[in-house]
C-alpha cells in the first residue's frame, strides 16, 4: 500500500505548543486562533476514549453505516485521540485511512499499519485531491468548524468523495431534553448548557446537527438521511447510561473554571440523580 507520507510537509512548531490553565493542557493555537477550545492532554485523550465507547453502544457496535463494499480510502475529519480510525483501520487492514486534526497531542502511539495522522486545521480548504476517497467521516466537529465555514466544509467533502462516496457525519443538538419536560428554563442542567451555547455562539453552531440534512443536499449530495438519537445522560437506560456516565463528567470538568466549578458539581450531580428520561440528541 502506498503512504500518503509524500503529501505532508514537516510539522510546525506552532501546532505542538501549549499552554497550561487551572491545571489542564490547551493547544496554544487553537486559543490563539479561536479555533477549539478544548483540552489537549491525557485525560481529555481518556475522555474520547470513553466517548468512542459510547458511541459504539448506542450505534450498536456499528462504525460504518453506508452501505459500501469494499473500502479502499478513508478521511476521518477532527479525529481527536484517533478511536474511531483506529479501529476502522483494524477492521479494515487493505484500507488507507487518514486521519486530520488541528491537535496533535491526543494522537496514539501506536497504530495500525494502514493508519496515517495529519495535522491541518479543517477550517481551511482542504488539501487533498478531488475525487480521492470512498468515505468521508466527521463527527462532534460542532466545537471545532466555524459557524460560516460549514458551507463550505461540506463542499470541500464532496470534492474529494470519489463518485459514488459516502459522508457519515455525526453532531450532537445541544440543548437539554427530558421526555416529561420537566427540565425547566431555572434547572441546573438548561442553565449550565445555555451559558455554555451563548459563550460560543458567535462564531461555533452548536445546534448545526439540526442543520445537516440542508447543508449535505445543498453541497451536492443525494440520498442523505438524517436520524435522531437520544443520547442518555441520567440512569434511565442502564446499559448504555452506565458507559455515558463518567464521559459526561469528564466533559463537564474539561469546561470548569474556579468560577463555575460549583455550577458544573451541580450539574454533574443533577444527572446522577435525575430519574426522568434526560438526553441529549443525537
């Protein structure tokens, strides 16, 4: 199998520099440029982990839904600690896969084979050429793409879709649910997640999911379904809730400051002991 070694340049400093606040590690440009806010070390890279876990319960231990033969090559956009491309690379060993992310520091030690991982900041037009890969995944990139780059990010998807390729992409509705509404406008939980959407919303989507079923169809692509999941966050689903349960910690703690740590503590607790169907969307 032939590397795609020969298409990347030596790594700019600047992506490996990080700076350090209330204990946790950030990649300097990602701040800097606004790009991603979130943390960059180990326990951010344990968190992913977990999360992968999740999601292969909830998907039912599925990583690819389109329907496709044989897969030749594959672009993992925003790959994060490397999970899902890891494992797809594993079960796929005559399958290229190419994994992009601005963050460099989550990346394994070890990895397959038929694994490469770049760094590139998917904000920017993308590099590869046209017509070049069989699937396109992208997934929980709401934090990361910028709220005017979405149209054109599903463009530059499509172009480098061979004819005949599939996107799979995957975005969480951020907003708060429970099936008996009883999450009002003054709980915990809708406060920290509103002030969580409105520290964001000038420039990142956080409701994009929603949008894109449109976005897909206006980029050119056909056949596009969408599906809601609920995504449980209190015990009401034991199996999949008792996977979820550490992860959304993790999550809510990678957000905290010395100033909102008594709002996250409350937030976290508030799951714990909610007994209604609570979920976020999927």
């Amino acid at each position: 199998m032939a590397s795609p070694d020969s298409q990347t340049v030596e790594l700019d400093r600047e992506y490996l520099d990080t700076v350090t606040f209330q204990g946790r590690e950030y990649q300097k440009y990602s701040i800097e440029h606004r790009t991603y806010f979130g943390p960059v070390d180990e326990e951010e890279a344990q968190r992913l982990e977990d999360q992968q876990q999740v999601f292969q319960r909830i998907f039912d231990n599925r990583l690819i839904f389109p329907p496709i033969r044989r897969l030749r090559r594959v672009l993992d956009c925003g790959h994060g600690s490397a999970s899902w491309a890891v494992d797809v690379a594993e079960q796929n060993p005559d399958c290229e896969v190419i994994g992009v992310d601005i963050a460099p520091h989550m990346s394994p030690d070890d990895m397959p084979d038929n694994l490469w991982l770049q760094v590139d900041d998917l904000n920017r037009r993308f590099t590869f050429p046209a017509n070049h890969f069989d699937l396109v995944h992208s997934r929980l990139l709401a934090t990361g793409i910028n709220r005017s780059r979405w149209p054109s990010y599903l463009r530059d998807i499509v172009r480098v879709l061979k004819p005949g390729g599939w996107v799979q992409m995957v975005e969480i509705y951020f907003n708060v649910q429970s099936d008996n509404g009883s999450i009002t406008d003054e709980h915990a939980l809708r406060r920290w997640s509103t002030q969580y959407l409105r520290a964001l919303e000038d420039r990142k989507d956080l409701r994009i999911g929603s949008k894109l079923r449109n976005l897909m169809t206006e980029a050119g692509l056909v056949e596009v379904d969408a599906k809601m999941i609920p995504l449980p966050l209190s015990p009401w689903s034991t199996g999949r809730y008792l996977a979820a349960q550490e992860e959304r910690t993790r999550l809510i703690d990678s957000m905290q400051t010395d100033g909102c740590e008594t709002s996250a503590d409350t937030v976290v607790q508030t799951c714990s002991n909610f007994s209604d169907h609570l979920h976020y969307t999927l």
